[in-house]
C-alpha cells in the first residue's frame, strides 16, 4: 500500500493492513464539520477554526455550509423546541457514515437552561458520539474531542454498518 | 426632573380622564393611563412638540397574579424622546373578566411601527390580545406551542437533573417528552406574500451566512427581494422566566450567554440595573475597570462583526476573518487573566467587580492597544477603499432616519443614519462622562455608513480604554455596603458581624425594596435594557429584556425590499444580530 515511500530503502516497502483500518483511517483525518453554530459554544467552535488554535492540524477544517456534504455534526449550544426538528432533519441529511460532538453543558444535558424552552440534552433527538463538557468548553476541549472521535473512528470494525 | 414634571402636567391637561396615577421611583417617571386612553395619549406623547418621546424602547407585559393587583395583567411601555433626552414609562392596567381567552389591549403598531414585534412576543409569551395588530401570532415560541410561558402559573418546567444515567427507570420515561413534532413549513404565510407571482424562497435557519438559526422567508420577483420576512425565536431559551425564578446575582451568569459576543457590556446593563433599583453606589475605581472591560469587549464584538460580514459578503476576504479573530483572541486572554471566562465571563457584581485586577492587566491592556492600532490601519485600509467591498455595501439598505426611530432602531445603525444617539453621551452611566471620545456618525444610511461608524467606533474605544486604563483611580473595586456584597475572607476571622452578614448574603441574597425601574446601557448593537418588577423578595419577580438585536433586525424587511437576493446577505451583516439576544 506505502509504498516507495521511503526513497532511502530503494525497494517497494509491504504494509500488510485490513481494508477497515486504511478506510478508518483515511477518514479520521478528513472530518469535514457542518457550519452549524447554535450559541455561545459556537463562538468557541469559530474559535478552534481560527489561526491560534486551527483545527486545520486535525484535519478537520474544512467546515461546508451544506449538510449534505459534511460527516461531523458539532452541535454548539442549546437546542430549543423551535430547533430540535431542524436538528434532526439536519441530521438525516447527512450522508453516512457520520458522528456528532455534543460541545457544551447545554447540548448534552440542558446545561444552564433546565426550563420550557430547551432539550434537555441533543442525545434525544439524534445519536452523539462525543460529549464536551464546558459553558463554553475552550477550544482545547473541542480538540480533544476531535481526537476522541478520530479514535473511535479509528477503532471502528466493519465497514458498511449504519453507525 | 423639570422635563419629568413638564410631561405629567401636559398629560393631565390634555386628557383629564386618562391618567390613573403618576409616581416617580429611582428617577424613573412611571404614569399608569387608562386602557380606553392609551392611543390617544400614545399619538400625543410622540408628536407634542413639548414632549416628543419619538421612540418607543421597549413594549412588555406583566402577570401581577402573585402581587394580588386587580386586573392580573398590565402592558408597560418605555419611551423615549430623542431630542429632548428624557424618558417615562407607561403601565396600562388591562381589565379582564377571565372569560375570554386573553385580556385585550389595543395595539400601537401603527403609532410605533417598532411594537410590530414587541406585541408578538407579548402575545406569545404572555398572552395579550393586541387589538389592530396587523398579523399576530406566535413569534418565539412554536407554532403549535401550548399555554403561555410567562404568565405567572405556567410552571417554569424542564426535567429532573438525572444523576443516574439510568435511562430505564421509569422515573425518567418521560424525559423528552417536551420535545414537539416539527412544522417544516410555517402553516401560512406573512401577510402580502404573493407566492402565485413570485418565487418565495427559505433562507435558514441552519445557513452559514445567517450568524445562527435566523430563517428568512424571502419573497421573490427574480433576482429582486419584494419582501423579506424573519421567522425567530430559533434559539428561545427562556431567559426571562429562568430570571424570574433565581436570585438577582445569580441572573448575572445568564447575561453573558444572550448575547455572547459581548458579554462584559450585558453584565454592566444588568449590575447598573440591579444596582438602580437597590440604590448602591459604586467606587470609582471599578467604575473605570467596567469601562475598560465594556469598551474591550466593544472591540471584540465590532471585530467578530467585521469578521464575518467581511466573510459573508466577500469570501476573497476570508484572511481578514483570520486576522480580527487572531486579534480577538488577544482580548479574551485580558479577560481570561482577569476573570477566568474567555465568552461567558461573568466580570462583574452588583456593588462592583468580583474581583480586582490582576497586577500584570494595565500592561496587557497597552501591548493590546498598541497591536490593535497598528493592525487595525491595516484593515482599514483593506476595506475601506476596496472596490468590491464598496461596490457590495454603498446603497444598499438605505433606512431613513424617521423610519429608524420609528422601528425602534439603536446603537451603530441609528448614528449611521445621522442620530447621534449614544447613552454613553447622552446620559453617561459607569463614568463615561469622565473620558474624551466623539460618538461617530454618517448621514448615507446604508451598509458602508454603518461599516464606517463601526469602524470609526473601535478608534474611539482604544482611545477611552487608553484613559482609563491611563488614570486608574485607587481604591476599593466593589462597594463596602455589606447588605449587597460579601464580606473580603479575614474579616470573616475577627468579625461576628462579618460572620452574619456572610450568613444573611449567601442563604437569603439581598432584598430590593418593591418598585420597578427601567436600566439600560449602549451595547455594540444598540440599546440593552433591563426592566426589573421587585416585590420585596431576594427574586425579582418580573426581569424583561430588550434585545437591541431583536428590535434592529425588524428593519431586514424595509432594508431589503428592492435589492437583490445577494444583498440579503450584506444586509443580514450589517445589522450585526446575535441570535442569542434576538430570541432570548
Ligand atoms: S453550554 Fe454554555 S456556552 Fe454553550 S451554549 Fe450552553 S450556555 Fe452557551
């Protein structure tokens, strides 16, 4: 698969890999995330997509206003009642396979606003892969999650299944 | 005082029968009319050459069931005239025998075009019959939403915090439940959308372009807008019921999410009107400190603005993106070193700062101040004289100056239209009055006019923060008034009465004397105003915000009609909304 890589050696090096590994591979580098920002933790998403903490070396900078062409989901903020079909119908236009980060205290549990108005929590509308806790989580935080994700990406086994 | 005097007496001379009362309150003039009256007095207010009140701030309601005040429901109006700088509120008590459905109140859209929204929000969330509303139906909440959410037994609601995580108990089989089927489409359109002979088209809520959840139903003949109608309320996270049910600090953290651009100006309009209403004075010294912080946050929020207009209305300009973030970031670190929150800050208390400056800030804030001058020549000059920039934003959005006042427009849009509106100016609160700055403005009135004075803005902010920060009084940073702040740690070791008053603070919180007042302070956006009901609790039990962002996005519809569908872009830019603060 690598080969010729490394001029040095002058023969053709061998990888010995599953098609699984290669794929998960290819695409935990390769996040593209939807222009999506609900609130205040979006500020911080815009934030990790700026020159000082630039998501750009994960990979994942390749934000796409269309749901249709992204694979991650980071919903940043709280989801209202109002929201809560858009994010959903936002979700099933995503094609597969694709992961959500839940970024913040209010997407994944309500956070702050235990009232009327918001879903206490975006897991009961759409499954989440990453949780971020944080009213915002910095940047770092986002990050890592980004990590977290790519590992699991990583560890995933069998292509084709809807996960 | 004379110009408060002057507006009661003309009042009572005019309309004999229409005044139920007057009284006067922390400075605010409050007169309670008769509901019969209300247009007359509301059509006299406004065009009186003695009186003038030309703009109407802010239109809300308030449920006084747990008061004990016949009839339950009251509409409040604050006013204000421009020329003559003076303010007075309105309480309309609205009789109702409980039978109807609703209490009726006539509406005063067509005296203040601006209480178009305002009474939508009133109608969804507290439920008021606006009568002669020209289209009133839900505005925040969803369609199909039952009940009204601030009337005072509708219950604040949300869930159980489950700390189990055991989703297979049935003590949480209901979680989720709150969660509504969803309308794709609006059920009917705005009024006067022809979809027969134009294209209507959807723009949002999920669209890069919208800063957030905004959806626009546009209504199209080609490429040319007819109308332009804002569907909100996307992002409705109760607020102000969340308020009505906390203490009065403990709102303070809340401020910072609505509009979470600029965080540190929410939390000084609330703490100054939190601090009207209890009476407290502030020492100098963190009167300066809030200064420097609001006027840092300023430039913050104008360069996440610049930012992203920049962005959306030409996508060549995507490095300024960079750099305005790149040089946010160095304003979030002075708040990071001050207060631990880079967004959600929380800088200030009610008496003064939560904590003093660190020693090394008045030098971070100069290094800030020296970069961003430098950088900022820089932007300027990629901008202001760029062909594109200036071909995409002069002439576009023209608002006329009587049509902005009458939409209720504030802050950057309305000096950009020639009104040198600035509260900092005109009624300076927290010390403005001690520094040199000029309110900038332009006559054009159009998305460049608006372009320059924001930009025009920033130079003055660096110049204000540059004499605080110069002339930093000494001194104590909060008020030593220990019914309103706790007492500093080692006096707790040597003071009993420190002791209690720790006690009474933390258990109890401070308790306002009953009354209502109005606060407000210039935000990046506009006016931000706060109108706080105590009745002698620890809670206050009515907290009404006036998002300047709400209110100035009313005008997408005036602005837009004529041009075309890519100006819509420009022009949602160069309103500079957060949806956080429009839907609250
Ligand atoms: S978690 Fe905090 S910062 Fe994030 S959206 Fe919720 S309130 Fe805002």
């Amino acid at each position: 698969m690598l080969q010729g890589q490394d001029g040095r050696s002058g023969s053709l090096g061998i990888l010995l890999t599953t098609l699984e590994q290669v794929v998960n591979w290819g695409r935990k580098y390769s996040l593209w995330p939807m222009t999506f920002g609900l609130a205040c933790c979006a500020m911080e998403m815009i934030a990790a997509g700026a020159p000082r903490f630039d998501i750009a070396r994960f990979g994942a900078e390749v934000f796409r206003g269309s749901p249709r062409q992204c694979d991650l989901m980071i919903v940043s903020g709280r989801v209202s009642n109002k929201m809560a079909p858009v994010v959903k119908r936002l979700y099933e236009q995503m094609p597969y396979p694709k992961w959500v980060i839940a970024m913040g205290d209010c997407s994944s549990v309500g956070g702050p606003f235990n009232n009327y108005a918001i879903v206490q929590g975006v897991d009961k509308l759409i499954p989440v892969d990453v949780y971020v806790p944080g009213c915002p989580p910095r940047p770092e935080a986002l990050l890592d999650a980004i990590v977290k994700l790519q590992e699991k990406i990583q560890r995933h086994e069998k292509l084709g299944d809807r996960l | 005082m004379n110009g408060s005097d002057t507006t009661a007496d003309v009042l009572k001379a005019r309309f004999p029968l229409a005044v139920e009362g007057v009284s006067t309150f922390r400075s605010d003039l409050v007169i309670t009319l008769k509901r019969e009256f209300l247009r007359d007095v509301a059509r006299m207010l406004r065009d009186d050459p003695r009186l003038r009140y030309n703009l109407l701030l802010d239109l809300t309601a308030v449920d006084r069931l747990k008061l004990g005040i016949t009839p339950r429901f009251a509409t409040v109006y604050q006013l204000y005239s421009i020329p003559r700088n003076q303010a007075v509120r309105l309480i309309v008590p609205l009789p109702w025998d409980g039978e109807t459905e609703m209490p009726v109140c006539p509406s005063v859209t067509d005296i203040w075009p601006t209480a178009d929204w305002l009474e939508r929000e009133v109608y969804d969330l507290i439920g008021i019959h606006f009568e002669g509303h020209p289209w009133l139906r839900r505005i925040l909440m969803p369609e199909n939403w039952v009940g009204h959410p601030l009337r005072k037994d509708y219950p604040l609601g949300g869930e159980p915090v489950n700390f189990s995580g055991d989703r297979d108990n049935p003590r949480f089989a209901h979680l989720g439940q709150q969660i509504m089927e969803g309308l794709s489409f609006p059920s009917e359109l705005p009024p006067g959308v022809d979809p027969e002979n134009h294209m209507v088209i959807n723009l949002g809520p999920q669209h890069p372009a919208t800063h957030g959840v905004l959806r626009v139903v546009a209504e199209l003949a080609g490429e040319q807008i007819v109308s332009a109608h804002c569907d909100v309320g996307y992002l409705h996270s109760g607020f102000e019921k969340t308020g009505e049910s906390k203490r009065y600090e403990k709102f303070i953290p809340y401020t910072d999410r609505m509009d979470y651009l600029s965080g540190m100006n929410n939390n000084l309009a609330y703490v100054l009107t939190v601090e009207k209403l209890l009476g407290v004075e502030v020492p100098l010294r963190a009167q300066y400190v809030r200064v420097i912080l609001a006027e840092l946050q300023r430039l913050g929020s104008h360069l996440f603005w610049l930012a992203t207009h920049a962005h959306d209305v030409s996508g060549t300009i995507h490095s300024l993106l960079m750099y305005c973030l790149r040089d946010r970031e160095m304003i979030l670190d002075i708040f990071e070193m001050f207060c631990g929150g880079r967004v959600t800050v929380t800088g200030m208390c009610v008496g003064g700062l939560r904590q003093d400056i660190p020693p090394a800030f008045p030098e971070a804030v100069k290094v800030f101040l020296r970069e961003f001058r430098k950088r900022f020549k820089e932007y300027d000059a990629m901008l202001t004289r760029n062909p594109i920039w200036v071909a995409r934003s002069q002439g576009i959005g023209y608002l006329a100056p009587e049509e902005a006042i009458a939409l209720g427009i504030t802050g950057p849009m309305l000096r950009a239209a020639g009104i040198p509106l600035d509260l900092r100016k005109v009624q300076p609160y927290s010390s403005y009055d001690h520094f040199e700055f000029e309110v900038p403005t332009a006559t054009e009135s159009d998305c460049y006019a608006r372009y320059l004075v924001r930009m025009r803005e920033m130079e003055q902010s660096a110049r204000i923060i540059e004499q605080a920060i110069n002339r930093l009084p000494g001194g104590p940073f909060r008020t030593a008034d220990r019914k309103v702040v706790l007492p500093p740690r080692p006096e707790l070791d040597t003071s009993m009465e420190a002791v209690i008053h720790h006690f009474k603070l933390v258990t109890e919180g401070y308790k306002p004397p009953p009354g209502d007042v109005y606060g407000m302070a210039e935000n990046p956006k506009g006016i931000l105003g706060f109108y706080l009901v105590s009745d002698g609790s620890a809670i206050p039990y009515r907290l009404h915000i006036r998002g300047p962002s709400f209110v100035n996005l009313q005008a997408l519809d005036t602005m837009a009609r004529g041009h075309l569908l890519s100006d819509l872009i420009t022009l949602i830019g160069s309103v500079d909304i957060v949806l956080g603060e429009v839907d609250r």
